[in-house]
C-alpha cells in the first residue's frame, strides 16, 4: 500500500495482514539492481534484533521471508502509528521545555531497555524522523536499518548514522552506548529550536547549546549529552538521569581580595578557552618551559596568546576530526589482513596518539587561557611605575 519511508536499507510500505486483518509495516530491500551485500547483512542482522525486541515503544517483529523470483526480502513488523518528530521541525513547531523533558525521559526509557539487552543493542540512527508520537503523546522508536550490537564493537569500515545526529566516534564505525546518547541530546537540541542538528551553530564540531538557551538543568544536561569526545560525555542511560536529578547549587558570590601593589596572582587550573572547554588542567602538569613562556613580557605575550590559541584549536581539530579518520582507514587496510593481533598493536598506537595529542592541546590550551596580552601590558606597566603613583594612575 502507501509508503511510509525509504532509507539506504530499504523502503517501508504499510500492508494488510490477511490473517488478522491489520495495517503491518513491510520493509523491503531489493537486490535486484544493485549486489550491495553490506546493505543485506545489514538487513539480516535488523531482523534478527527485532525478533529479540520486546517493548511497548518498538515494533514487533511478525515474519520474514524472500521473493525467489524478483530477488527482495522482507520484513514484516507491526505498524507503530504515531506522528514523525521531524514533522515538528518542518512545520516551524518548537516545542516547550516542560515537552522536551518528557521526551527525553521517554527516549531514555527507550534506550535503557536496548542497552539493557545482552549484549546492548545500539541503535545508531536515532533523529527526529524515526522517533513517533502518538495522539496520547507516547513516544515510539522506528527503523532498526543501523542497529547493531554492541559487544565486540570495536570500530569498523561502515559509517552508519546522520550528520548533524551522529556522535563523532561513528565516523570510524563507534557503536557504543554512548553514540545514542550523543543522537538524542542532539534531537532535543533540534526540537527546541525548530531546525534539523546539521543547521544548529557550531562551535568547531561541538554543538553550540548554550545558544539555545534551554533551562536547566535541561541545557546542561543535553550540552554533556552533545559531547563530541566520548570521554567526556555521559556513557550510559544511567549517567543522564543522574544529571538530570542533580541540583545546581547556587552560591553567593565571596567579595573580591584587593591587593593594590601586586600583580594579579595566575590560576593553578582554569577552564579553558570554547575550544578545549570542559578541560581543567592544573600548572603543575604543564611542561616547566611552557609555564615559563606563559610568563612572557608584553609585548612577547600577544605572540605567545596568538600561536598558543592556534595550537589548541588545530590539536583540537586533529584530535577530534582527522584522528578517528586515520584510525578509520588504517583499521579498514589491517581488516583485509585479518591479523587480530596487529589490530591490537594499532589500536594501542592510536590510543598512544590520541593521549600525547590530548596532553598537547591542555598544556596549549592552558598557556593561551593564562597569557592575556592585555592584562600583561597594564602588569608590566605597573611595575615600571613608583609604588606611590599607581593609585593615582588608577584615580
């Protein structure tokens, strides 16, 4: 009958079940034109997890079988009635925060129950256009083309998700539980803006929530959910909701300590400047020549300011962008060897490389956040100046 959807695994129609006289969903992957085997292995590996699924917010598998004649296959599962989130978007609707806590509580219940299976059960394509709201505002989650099981998912050649959606570490075939965290902080980010994640500000790969200006702790919780490293960001369903229930606590701002005659004391740890936001690395584990340059006179310190913040932002770059594509191609040549053990060989190199550039990027990071060419220039003056002409320059 009518079609419901189309994606790289195949396209949905909704059908009659004969014996019972219900709307089913059928979707059909042809072979036909193309001998994609990877989009078939795909295809069997969604009707195996579906047959395992059992939850009130998924479809339920109901039979699958081929056409020996056209050469499609197909799956057969219940019909999950419900209107598409990304409607929301395309209509212009934003959605109040009270909603979208809703929403993503329900999303979490969701993602608890597949990750909950053994082993966990990632998704990986979670958007706005495949999750459904019903008219009694449950919320439902469809297309199962990407899924994959998490245990041994250590990396691959095959990059499942969209952009916008997708966690970083996906672009180097990361199925953990984390990347459907990463997909539905970023889908609520969308629905309270109105605009698809891909067409949200960015700041780098980050996305730019503070922008969005949601309540918290809402905003904070979807900006630790939008992550782009895995390190930092919440790993489990578990990790959210304890965000969510924690209470900020709102302290009185302590009065100002006025030392007139001294020059203002340097900061052991500060946080870093947007691009190595959520980073706090005390002076003590920056190189000793690192701290020395940060100590530069003005003018030297605009210079040091200037190829210190550039440092940062290209390691930043690096480390988050072209390393996972490095380790994406050189796991796709050892793949064809077949050599596990070399495979462990590469993935601690990588995993080396990965901490030298981090610590690389914090000692920068650290030295662009603590030179300040403006406050540096009215230190130096102030120590050129008599102890008993600075209050009146001040005056």
């Amino acid at each position: 009958m009518d079609p419901l959807g189309e994606g790289g695994q195949g396209s949905t129609y909704r059908g009659i079940d004969r014996e019972t006289n219900r709307d089913v969903a059928i979707k059909v992957l042809s072979l036909t034109k193309k001998r994609d085997w990877k989009a078939f292995d795909l295809f069997e590996r969604e009707v195996k997890v579906l047959a395992a699924l059992d939850h009130p917010a998924l479809p339920k598998y109901i039979d699958s079988f081929a056409s020996e004649e056209t050469g499609d296959f197909f799956v057969v599962m219940t019909l999950v009635e419900g209107t598409p989130l990304s409607d929301y978007i395309e209509e212009g609707r934003r959605l109040a925060p009270g909603r979208l806590r809703q929403l993503l509580e329900d999303g979490l219940s969701i993602l608890e129950y597949l990750h909950g299976l053994s082993p966990p059960v990632v998704h990986r394509d979670i958007k706005p256009a495949n999750l459904l709201l019903s008219a009694e505002g449950k919320l439902s989650l469809v297309d199962f083309g990407g899924v994959r099981r998490a245990a041994g998912a250590a990396g691959g050649s095959t990059v499942i998700g969209t952009f916008g959606y997708m966690a970083p570490e996906q672009l180097h075939g990361g199925a953990t539980q984390a990347v459907d965290v990463y997909a539905l902080g970023a889908t609520v980010a969308a629905l309270h803006a109105g605009k698809e994640a891909d067409e949200l500000s960015h700041d780098g790969l980050r996305l730019d929530v503070e922008s969005l200006e949601l309540p918290d702790p809402l905003g904070e919780v979807v900006g630790k959910m939008v992550e782009p490293d895995p390190r930092l960001r919440p790993a489990t369903v578990a990790d959210v909701r304890q965000l969510l229930r924690k209470r900020p606590k709102r302290l009185a701002a302590a009065p100002p300590v006025v030392e007139p005659d001294l020059p203002a004391k340097r900061p052991e740890a500060r946080t870093l400047s947007p691009s190595t936001q959520g980073t706090l690395v005390p002076a003590r584990d920056v190189p000793a020549p690192m701290r020395a340059i940060a100590q530069a006179p003005f003018p030297v310190s605009i210079l040091v300011w200037i190829v210190a913040a550039l440092a940062s932002g290209t390691l930043v770059l690096f480390e988050v962008a072209l390393l996972p594509l490095i380790a994406m191609v050189a796991f796709a040549i050892n793949d064809r060897s077949k050599n596990p053990e070399k495979r462990e060989e590469l993935q601690g190199n990588i995993d080396e490389m990965r901490d030298m550039v981090t610590s690389t990027r914090r000692a920068f990071g650290w030295v662009a956040e603590t030179t300040s060419p403006v406050r540096d220039r009215d230190r130096d003056r102030d120590r050129a100046l008599p102890s008993g002409t600075r209050g009146d320059r001040d005056r």
